[in-house]
C-alpha cells in the first residue's frame, strides 16, 4: 500500500523552512540526473514527515518510530522517483555502509516496496528506521553509526542488484537510533581552471641519403677455445665465444636489406686435421645492437662455403649490428691431442 499525505505547494515549503523562494532556485530544479550529493547519486532523496507533510530541514533529529516518506523533490512530496531499469522486477529501502550501496550482500536491512502497478517507478517510500525488521536492523540500532538510506533496484527475486535509484547518508545513535540525514545538496562543476597552451614548433628537417653497407671485425680478432672435456662418446668438447663484429648499414633511403654469411676453413696441428663441420656456431645478436628488424639462424654447422649467420629484411637492418657466437668443437673419435686452428671468413652482402 503507497502511503498518501497532503502536497505541499513550494512556496509553502519555503517558508516552513525558513528560506526565501530562491533558496530552492534553478539549480536545484534543473540539476541533472546524477549531479546530486552524496557522491553523484541518481536522483535527490528529501525526507518529508508524516506528521506535517513538510520537508525535513537538514540537521533536523528524528527518532526511530519518527514517521517519514522519501521523494525526489524538495517541493513536491507527490512527484514519483525516475524510472527504474527496464530489467528491474522489484525496488527496495535499504539501508548499507556507506560505499556498499550496490552491494546487495553488504545491505544491512532492507524492505520490498515493490512500483507502482503497470510502471517502473516508486511513489513515495516510507523513510522510518521501524520500517526495517527487528531481525536484521537490530544490529545497526545497537553500534549506530553512519550508513545509507535509500531506494535500489533488483531482479531475480532481490538476488541480482541492476541499480540504484536515490539514496542519502544517515547518522545513526547507538542503542536509541535517533538520526539525521544529508539534506541533498545539488552537485555545481566548477569550470576547471585554464592550466594547457598551444605553442607553434617548426624545425627544418634534412633529407635522409644513403651512406654505405659495411662490415667491421676486430684487428687480431681471435676465438681461442678452451674448457676441453671428454663427452660421453669420448669426444673431445671444447668451447668458446667468437669475437664481437659489426655490420653498419647508413643506407637510410633504400633500405634493401643484408645477409651475413661465414665459412670455416679445416682445423689443423701440424699434419692433423678436424672438419669444419666439427665446429657448432650459436650467432648472438648483442643487446648494444640498434638496427631494428635483424634475425640470426638458431645454429649452425661451420662450413668451408658460405653460409647463412643473420639477415635484415628489406626495410630492416639500417643503423649498427653487434654480433657474435657461441662455438663449440667436437672432435671426432681418435684425433690426435693438440692445439687445432682454423679460419672463420664473415662477409655481409646486400640484398
């Protein structure tokens, strides 16, 4: 059942209060969905009593039997509340901590209003603290505290909360439950102030040329091996790292793109001789490197020809390259002891 009580005309209500017309004002009339305190709500929720049909004035002391309804006018005790959500099925009072208004399993009580037959709006919600059952508004009447009062909306039989209508901040007393509440109060933007400016850049930008694709290898570059070990076959294993080189390509207008090859020349002492094929090759591209686009094969056996190290696709690779290796040598079953050398030619060609 809607609880009916007598409308009161604005201007009525303005000296009841004790404020001139204007205290209500255009802002108040024309304030948008959403611009009202506390923190943004949807609508405003005034509190208007039972008793006199008037507005309660902001820092007024109700009771907890204190007769009260909630509408969203200052003015108009009679003006139903927005439309709730199309998918809403029922409304609520509740009453939550603050912050856990559309959290249905933090509300600390709550009573089914239900809306008005054939719509989806509430009229005129009753706002009394005994409104709430003993059961579950015993717990906010004895700690007291300060909380949310207002209208939600829900589906699935006030499982599924799909939002929020009005609400207001109360202040409860412990153990006797006389409160107050937030006379809403509408939300005015201050026009931020004017903190950015435009200021016109021009600089002069020099066409790009083409220098050259070059290749740059250390003097005296030397992989020297070592850490000999005999694997499980009996071989001997012996590891290193190949010298860092460079491929500097300043060919920033046509871009094509380079290819690093390496052979490796027979290992020898004296008359011995190990196969190329003995040396493992792991190419590292060094993180110095500032070229872009660069890719480098998994691994490699050596070989006296050429063969693939890293490339640049066409479009890749200007700028410098750092590159270098892991290199491990196995020598086949029965080579003779000694130290072996041989020869890694790196030769980088365009695209």
């Amino acid at each position: 059942m809607k609880i009916s009580i007598r409308k009161v005309a604005a201007a009525g209500l303005a000296v009841s209060l004790g404020l001139g017309l204007a205290g209500f004002g255009a802002t108040a009339a024309s304030a948008a969905v959403g611009d009202w305190t506390p923190n943004g709500t949807p609508e405003p929720y005034y509190l208007y009593s039972l008793d006199t049909g008037v507005v309660v004035p902001s820092g007024t002391t109700l009771h907890y039997t204190t007769g009260l309804v909630g509408a969203p006018s200052p003015t108009d005790p009679d003006q139903r509340f927005a439309d709730a959500p199309s998918d809403a099925t029922t409304a609520y009072i509740f009453i939550a901590p603050k912050g856990k208004e559309s959290s249905i399993a933090d509300w600390a009580s709550r009573v089914d209003v239900g809306f008005e037959p054939g719509t989806q709006r509430v009229f005129q919600t009753p706002a009394a603290l005994n409104q709430f059952p003993s059961a579950s508004f015993g717990a906010v009447k004895a700690a007291g505290g300060d909380y949310s009062l207002g209208v939600a909306y829900t589906k699935n039989n006030g499982v599924t909360f799909v939002g929020l209508g009005a609400y207001t901040y109360v202040h409860i007393t412990a153990g006797t439950a006389d409160w107050t509440y937030d006379y809403p109060t509408p939300i005015t933007a201050t026009p931020p102030a004017n903190t950015t400016g435009q200021i016109g850049l021009a600089a002069p930008v020099a066409a790009p040329v083409n220098g050259a694709l070059s290749l740059s290898v250390p003097a005296g570059a030397t992989a020297t091996l070592g850490a000999t070990a005999l694997n499980a076959s009996g071989q001997s294993v012996s590891t290193g790292t190949l010298p860092t080189f460079q491929v500097s390509d300043q060919r920033y207008v046509t871009k094509p793109g380079w290819t690093v090859n390496t052979s490796v020349a027979a290992f020898a002492s004296g008359a011995n001789t190990i196969v190329p094929s003995a040396l493992s090759i792991a190419p590292v591209i060094d993180a110095s490197t500032t070229a872009t686009g660069v890719t480098k094969v998994a691994s490699l056996l050596g070989n006296p020809t050429a063969a693939a190290f890293a490339e640049a696709a066409a479009g890749q690779g200007t700028g410098t390259t750092d590159l270098s290796a892991a290199l491990t040598l196995t020598a086949p079953l029965g080579t003779p002891a000694g130290t072996y050398t041989s020869t890694m030619t790196v030769t980088v060609v365009s695209k």
